[in-house]
C-alpha cells in the first residue's frame, strides 16, 4: 500500500509544478515539475521493484536528480544565480556517474556528499530565509519542513548504506512514509506560495 502512496504524491508533487508552470511559465516551476517527475519516477520503481531497487549501479545518480532540481527551483523562485548552480550540478552529478562507471568510491562518494549537502541546505533555509527577509508567503516554511524531513532520510539511508545497523532498521520502516511525508509538504508548500514567489499579506 505505502508503495502507492509514495506514488501519488509524486504525482501531487509533479502537478505542483506544473501548475505553477501553467499560470506563469517561470523557470522555478518548470525545474520543480522535473523534480516532481524524478521523484514519480523513484516512486514508480519503488513500487515495482522495492527498496533493493536503491542498491541498484546508477540509482545515485538518479537520486541525486531530484534534491538538485528542486534545490534550483527555490534558488530560480528569487534569483538568476540558479544557472551557475545547475553547472556546479552537473559536475557532481558526473562525479558521481564516473565514480559508478570507474569504479572510484571516493570521487562517487565526494560529489554525493557535496550535492545532496548544498541541495539539502537549500531546500531547508532558502524558503525559510524568504519568509523572514523578503516577505514571501508563511506556506513557503513548508517547503523547509519538507525538505528538513527528507534531508533527515537522506541522512539515514547514507548511513544505512554504510552499514550502521541502527539506520537500517529505521529506513526499513520509515522510508516510505518519509517518502510521502516530505513529497506532500513540498507540494503543498509550493503551490500555496506561488511557487516560492508569492508576498505574505498584512
């Protein structure tokens, strides 16, 4: 059942985006659909295939795909600087492919660390650092709750992969309702703020 909960609220997120795509064609909407749709995508093959799916060569990649475009998509919400941030991206991203390739856990292992850590942040105190300083909406916090919740089980699958016996446990029963949680935030915080862009009124 948890399988296809994680499911639609990919799809939740997805149409989040796309919503916000549909009013304004802003970049920020258009990366945060193809976030949602990595993540539908994650979903999809959680379903299929379960957790072992995440043991999978390349599944790191893919992974990664999802906190870097939404992280893009807050940073896009208030600023240009998002381009420079999509190549920073797209060199980790490749560390992390020639680390799987070639075989090299410490080039692989840098560039997943460094990714997911600057998305993580991003995701957490950007919506956040809108709310109290450039007077976006109270929803954009939701998106920082979002993103808290799924740094946590980012965290937690790192280390389960590494072997704390601990985390394993935790991922076995949280990862999918985690998976969810943190999807839904993120939409709805999303949406409800006009797509981070939206000012709080009073």
């Amino acid at each position: 059942m948890w399988g296809f909960v994680v499911l639609l609220s990919g799809v939740v997120l997805v149409a989040s985006g796309l919503a916000r795509a549909w009013s304004r064609r802003s970049a920020a909407a258009i990366l945060w659909s193809a976030g949602g749709a990595v993540f539908a995508v994650v979903a999809l093959l959680l379903l299929v295939k379960g957790v072992e799916v995440l043991e999978y060569k390349y599944a790191g990649v893919v992974g990664s795909l999802y906190p870097a475009l939404l992280s893009l998509a807050v940073v896009a919400a208030r600023s240009r600087w998002w381009r420079y941030l999509a190549l920073i991206y797209a060199v980790l991203i490749l560390g992390i492919a020639l680390g799987y390739a070639w075989g090299l856990e410490a080039l692989r292992g840098a560039s997943h660390g460094i990714l997911h850590s600057i998305s993580g942040l991003i995701l957490v105190a950007g919506p956040a650092y809108y709310y109290l300083r450039l007077g976006a909406s109270r929803w954009a916090l939701l998106v920082s709750l979002g993103g808290f919740v799924i740094s946590v089980g980012g965290v937690s699958l790192a280390l389960s992969q590494a072997g704390v016996e601990a985390a394993t446990r935790l991922v076995s029963i949280a990862l999918y309702p985690v998976l969810s949680l943190s999807a839904l935030l993120l939409a709805a915080g999303f949406y409800a703020s006009n797509g981070l862009e939206g000012r709080r009124s009073g």
